[in-house]
C-alpha cells in the first residue's frame, strides 16, 4: 500500500473496540454460568483466533457484527480439543488461555503463526510451573507450540520481573483453580482489565499496590459488557492530527483506563492541543471523547513506571517524536524486542531509511526531532502496529511511502486504512 503527503485531517471517528478487553470477555464468559452478551467486539483477526480456540473446546459463541453472544460452559465444563489450540498471531489468546489449559482434565496442545512461534512463553511456563502445571515447550526452545497437561494447581505468590498483563493474567487465571490464594506482584502495575472483569463476573480479587490477589471461586457470573474504544487503536489518529497541518479529528468513546492512558500523559508532555471529554464508565472501565488538534510539539523522556501503560503505542509515538523539536528518549522498553517484530529495530531501521535521526539503544530509542521525513519502502515486518505508524509517518514525508504486507492491520484494526481515508 502506498502513501502520499496529505494536510488537513478533518472529521470524528469511532475506533473499534478494545483488543485486550475483546479477549478477556471470550475467556471468563467461556468460563461463566449462562450467556454473556458483548456489544463492540474487536472483529480482528487476534480476538476471533480466541474465539475459534475456546469454540474448538465446546463453548457455543455467536457473532452478529460487532455482537458476541458466550453460552459459557461454567469453570469445568470446558472438554478437551481433538486438534491444536491455534492462536494464530496473538499473544494474548496464547498466554492466557495456557493459564486456564494448566488446570483443565485434559491434555491439549497450544501453537499458532510463525511469529507466536519465536515469541517467549518462558515467562508463564515457570509461574505456572510453580503452580503445579506441566507445559512442555515441543521444540524446547521456551516457545510454541506448548503442550500443556492439566493438573491440580497450587496458589503460589509470584514477583514478576516484567509488567505484563498476560504473566499476571494468565497466573490470575490459573489461580482460579488453585486450592488456595494465588498473587502476583509486578515491578510496575500492568493494565488491569483482568482485574476489573474478574470484579464484574464476581470473582473475589483484592488489588493492592501492585499486586493483585486472587481467590478460587466456584461459579462465574454470565454479564452484559459494553466494550469501548481502543485508545491503542485511537493513538493513530491521535498523532495523525499532532502532525499534519491544518489538522482537527476527534475519536469517540475512547477507553481511558488509567493503566493505559500513557499516550495522553505523552502528548500533554511534548505540548499537544488535546481534550478529553469525559463520558460515562464500562465495567468500571473509563470513557472519554478525545480532540486534537496540530500541534506544536517538544521532546520528552518516557520511561520507568509510564512504559507498560503505552507500550503498544510506542511505535506510533516515535513517530510523533520525530516531528517534534528537540530529543525524546525512550527508556525501560526492552518489550519492544519481543513483540509481533523487534519493534526496537524495525522503527530505528525504517525512520532512518525515510531521513529521521534515530538511534536504538539497548531499552528503546533515542530521537532527535526536527528532521523533514522523505517516502521509502516499509517492511511491515507483518506487525500490525509498524504498519499503522508508518501509515501515519507516510502521510507526513516528502515524495512515496510504500508499505509492504501492510494488510496486517486485520489483527488489531480491519477498516484501519478506509477509516483514515474518511479523514
């Protein structure tokens, strides 16, 4: 797909609904007694590979546009697959779901795409080990595809030595099945939707700091859930209306839980025009219509307790930061290189090409603003999130922006180009 200058982005937009939220409400309403209904569903290719997994072990799930129905099959009701579990390209389906795999009566085998397949499991493969779970990298190199044997669980209390909401939510899981108190301490707090849906279906779950503490239950309770916006999704029209001329787009009905709100505090930083109207709340989840306008932008340093709040969106933001005056620093990313791609890599690599003055460090990057961008050849790397920010950089460069593989966007956000079109 190919990109041209383009000045004066005008009009609203309604991003689709929350990937991270979108999954979680598959799992506990597979897990629920009775049907759980969600309006605005992420009909991306990550949440229908976690729907397809949880279908494979028995749970009816019906889809109507962006309306999911779960007839949940209670906490050991699931039955055993006749196939691998495929999670295509998402991490999330993966190490989630192994949580609840840990404790079921059976043996099933977990692999997906060839990206999740370099991706690390390590890190849920010792807690849950601790836990008593029995998960077997098949290649024996710390990654999928995993077998996984159900076994009686243990609760354990674990010191993550990374901020991750799929470590902690796939060991909160778990615990929903130990035979006593089972937690999780993060070096900084990780977004907590898990937390908040366990609240919603009624398991007993006590946050504190950072860390969260969960307690085995019997019976989950079938909900109604509303689904907002993705603010992952609406970072790239956040920084397509900072950096184009002449630029006013407003996205509506944005979640800004505050474990998550990071490109917001980023933007105020480097001087956005930017408003955040308030709206209504979802499960305890914050909503808000979000304005912004060209701006005039200053470099920033983002680093330490910020980083899981905006680490999908630290791609997007080096973009932001190259139009910015002055030098932002990225620090305490060391995620960024086991993502869909070593995003570290793919962003100082392809900024450079298009004329950015970027330099990667071992923890994240270091951008001198200021510097006119000119059109190049992306390789999306298929990573969905390289693809949007250099969508978004290709807008605002010199001559043509090609990008190749750039249908990736399905994972996270199928209408992603006709949306930036309407604009």
């Amino acid at each position: 797909m190919k990109f041209t200058k383009r000045t004066a982005l005008r009009g609203e937009i309604t991003v689709p609904g929350d990937k991270s939220i979108s999954h979680r409400t598959i799992l506990l309403g597979s897990l629920a007694e009775g049907m759980t209904e969600v309006h605005g569903f992420l009909q991306g290719a990550d949440c229908l590979s976690s729907i397809a997994c949880f279908q494979a072990m028995g749970v009816t799930i019906e889809r109507e546009g962006d309306t999911v129905r779960i007839h949940g099959k209670g906490l050991h009701g699931l039955q055993a697959p006749t196939q691998p579990l495929d999670a295509g390209n998402s991490g999330t389906t993966t190490r989630l779901m192994a949580g609840i795999l840990a404790a079921q009566p059976f043996t099933s085998t977990v692999t997906g795409d060839a990206s999740i397949q370099k991706r690390p499991m390590k890190r849920i493969i010792i807690p849950l080990t601790q836990m008593g779970a029995n998960i077997v990298s098949i290649r024996g190199n710390d990654c999928a595809p995993l077998r996984i044997q159900g076994m009686p669980l243990t609760g354990i209390h674990y010191q993550s030595p990374v901020a991750s909401a799929q470590v902690k939510s796939a060991i909160l899981l778990a615990g929903l099945y130990a035979d006593g108190e089972t937690s999780v301490t993060e070096p900084y707090l990780s977004r907590n939707h898990t937390e908040l849906m366990f609240r919603a279906f009624g398991i007993p779950i006590h946050c504190e700091g950072t860390t969260a503490t969960v307690h085995p239950t019997e019976h989950l309770t079938a909900q109604q859930i509303i689904v907002p916006g993705d603010i992952s999704s609406a970072a790239y029209f956040i920084v397509a209306a900072l950096i184009t001329p002449n630029s006013c787009i407003t996205i509506r009905n944005v979640g800004i839980n505050p474990t998550r709100d990071g490109i917001l505090e980023v933007c105020r930083a480097m001087g956005a025009d930017l408003t955040v109207e308030p709206l209504r709340r979802e499960q305890s989840e914050p909503v808000a219509d979000i304005t912004v306008r060209t701006s005039a932008l200053k470099g920033t340093v983002i680093e330490g307790s910020l980083i899981p709040k905006l680490i999908d969106e630290l791609p997007i933001i080096a973009v932001l930061a190259c139009f910015a005056s002055g030098t932002t620093i990225i620090r305490d990313a060391q995620e960024l290189k086991v993502k869909e791609s070593n995003r570290i890599d793919v962003m100082t690599r392809h900024l450079t090409a298009m004329g950015a003055d970027v330099e990667a460090t071992d923890d994240g990057m270091i951008i001198h603003g200021g510097k006119p961008l000119h059109g190049a050849v992306i390789d999306s790397h298929l990573d969905h999130r390289i693809a949007m920010s250099f969508a978004i950089a290709g807008m605002n460069a010199d001559g043509e922006t090609e990008i190749t593989g750039a249908e990736c966007v399905t994972i996270s956000y199928p209408d992603f180009y006709q949306d930036l079109k309407r604009l």
